[in-house]
C-alpha cells in the first residue's frame, strides 16, 4: 500500500511540473519562439513504455478546447492516451520526449474544425442537416522532442489526432427536438482523409518551422455520447518531414468492450464470463451489492487492461476493508496476470479503494481512500 501512495504522489508531482530536479536529471536548453529557455528532462521514466516530459510543464496551446468539442469524458481521456501510445510507433520513447502541443493554438483550432465542417444554416430542414453532419470534431496535437549532445532540445516530430463522429447530433433549430444521424466508418475514413490532407498542406504552408518535421496522425472514431466505454482508434499514416501527402492509412486494431453487453458476449465470450462470475462470488456475500461495470481493452483482439466499477454502500470503514479484502482473494484466484488488471470500489459519496495489478506481476496492489 505504501508504494502505491508513493506511486500516486510521484504521477501528481510529475503532471503538474512540480518535481524537484534531482541530482540524476539533465538540465537542457529549449528553444521557444526564438528564445532560449532552461528546462528538466528527468532521467528515470515512471514505466518502461511512457515518455520521459520536459519540466516545467507546459500546457497546451489549446489548452481546454478538447472538452468543448468532445461531448464523452471517456473519449477525451482515451483519445489523449491513445495518440501518446500510437506514436510511439514513429517516436521510440527511449529517443524522445514528449510535450503537449505548442504550436496550434485555441483560433487555429476552432478555426480548423469550422473550415473543415460542413455549414448548415440554423433552420435548414432535416434532410440538409442529415446530408451535411460535422464529421470532425476536436484536432489533437502532440509534440516529440530530442536532446543533442550540446543539451539542446528540440522538435523531431508532431501527432495529430483527429477526433471523427460515429453518430451526428444536430437541432433543426433553437427549442427543436435533437436528431440523431449514425456516421458508417467507412464514410468517416473518406472524411478523415480529406481532413488530414487540407490541415497537412496548411501547416505545410503557413508554419515554416515545420516544413521539415515529420507528421504522425490518427484517426479517433467517437463513441456515442451516452456510452460508458470510450471509442478508439481506428487508423494511422505518417507524413514524411517535407511531404505533404497523406496516403497509405494503416488500420489500428483497438477497441474498448462493455461488459456485460451482446457485443462482450459475441466478441469476448470468455472474458465476459470471467467477469460475470465475478460478479455472481460478489453478489452471493454482499448484499449491498448493486451490480459492476467492466471494461476492457484490446489491441489485435488480445485484452491488453480490464478496469471493473464496482458501486456498493458501505455502513463503516470496517465493511470497505473487509469488502476489499474479500475483492483481492477473487482477483488472485480468479484473473491471470497476462494483462493489466484495476478494480475501483465506489460507494455513492466517494471512491472507496482501488486494486491494481500490472500485466505480468504477481503482486496486488491495494489502496484504500481515507
């Protein structure tokens, strides 16, 4: 438990820029906008597959605009992740360095997304809104970066990730009910194509530090705005430093699944039943058991993280101890280790504990909230 905290605390600390320099990290020298800044490259990275971050930390540019333009919370969490683990495909993180954007700001944003929507005029009627959706609806950027050997650091490539519609939803006008139009992924892939490449050329245009850098960019399908699971990432293509042709999309095999739910039951068999007895051992102790949610994660139709909600109300810290208890016996007898494993117990006022295991460790990890 007490590394557990420590862990939480070092992820606080490293987040917000305000970890101590040690006597093992790097100081370099960035380049922002034609000055020279000192900045902190940690040495140790808190896992072996995340990106070492310059400190301090800065925010984006558009810092703010993913959560006005991305209705589903857990969309936005899994696309921001998701674009930091398919670059990893063209940047190695043990060569680079990640950076939230800093070169679109907030107006080249928005500016973007209206430029490359469909306009529909409020008080149009049904069958324009339908035949005209807004297919795009956030542009997400990440910068990678590299440290000389005169400790300079600087700019080697940006992530792009287009965040697309699988269900459009639009008002004919003020007060009109809201109408809802499904997006076929193949029509977004043809969209996302266009979009990519009129943003390719303009950077390509307009940003003459970026003329050179390569482009990675991934095409974000949403889930609908109601769903508990996020959606994902459906492809990817890299732009060459000094191209500008987008071609050649590669298909992302991920996917998140619901369980229990038909499309758990048909695609996942297994791993729904796993959680459905799961659920069963709950239910025959605790009687203030309400039901779980579970959701997990695949990569090539290999269960790469399973996360369970477990809502029950507890009457004292004694019953959420023992709950937890009870929970960690189920999870070592019941789950293999051959993926990343969390289970959070929540009571209506509060989370109560966690239970974390890492892909391939025996050891479970325990927190319990004060």
């Amino acid at each position: 438990m007490k590394k557990w905290i420590l862990f939480i605390a070092v992820i606080a600390l490293f987040l917000s820029g305000c970890m101590q320099q040690t006597s093992n990290d790097d100081e370099v020298v960035q380049e922002e906008s034609g000055q020279e800044e000192a900045s902190i490259v940690p040495t140790n990275r808190l896992a072996g597959d995340n990106y070492r971050m310059i400190l301090p930390y800065q925010p984006s540019e558009a810092r703010g605009v993913i959560t006005n333009q991305v209705a589903n919370r857990v969309d936005i969490d899994e696309m921001e992740e998701g674009l930091r683990r398919l670059s990893m495909d063209a940047y190695d993180p043990e060569d680079y360095y990640f950076q939230e954007g800093q070169y679109f700001d907030s107006d080249r944003i928005y500016s973007w997304i209206d430029d490359l929507n469909p306009e529909v005029d409020r008080g149009s009627d049904e069958e324009t809104f339908r035949e005209n959706p807004r297919y795009l609806s956030h542009i997400l950027e990440q910068n990678y970066l590299t440290q000389t050997e005169e400790d300079n650091v600087h700019l080697e490539g940006i992530s792009i990730g287009l965040a697309m519609k699988s269900v459009y939803q639009f008002q004919t006008d003020t007060g009109e009910p809201y109408e809802y139009e499904n997006i076929s992924e193949s029509e977004m892939m043809e969209q996302a194509t266009e979009i990519a490449q009129d943003i390719v050329d303009d950077i390509r245009q307009n940003d003459e530090e970026l003329s050179d850098i390569p482009i990675m960019i991934g095409v974000y399908r949403e889930e609908e705005q109601s769903s508990p699971v996020p959606g994902n990432f459906v492809a990817q293509t890299t732009v060459d430093g000094g191209s500008s042709s987008v071609d050649d999309w590669e298909d992302v095999e991920e996917e998140n699944i619901l369980f229990p739910s038909d499309e758990g039951e048909e695609k996942y068999y297994d791993d729904q039943e796993l959680v459905t007895n799961f659920a069963n051992e709950i239910s025959d102790f605790f009687p203030n058991y309400v039901g779980m949610v579970g959701e997990g994660f695949y990569i090539d139709e290999e269960l790469q993280k399973l996360r369970i909600d477990i809502p029950i109300e507890f009457y004292g810290k004694g019953e959420v101890i023992g709950f937890t208890q009870y929970v960690y016996g189920l999870i070592e007898e019941m789950f293999p280790n051959y993926y990343d494993i969390e289970v959070n117990i929540n009571s209506s006022q509060k989370s109560e504990s966690l239970l974390y295991r890492n892909a391939g460790e025996d050891e479970i990890e325990t927190h319990i909230y004060e």
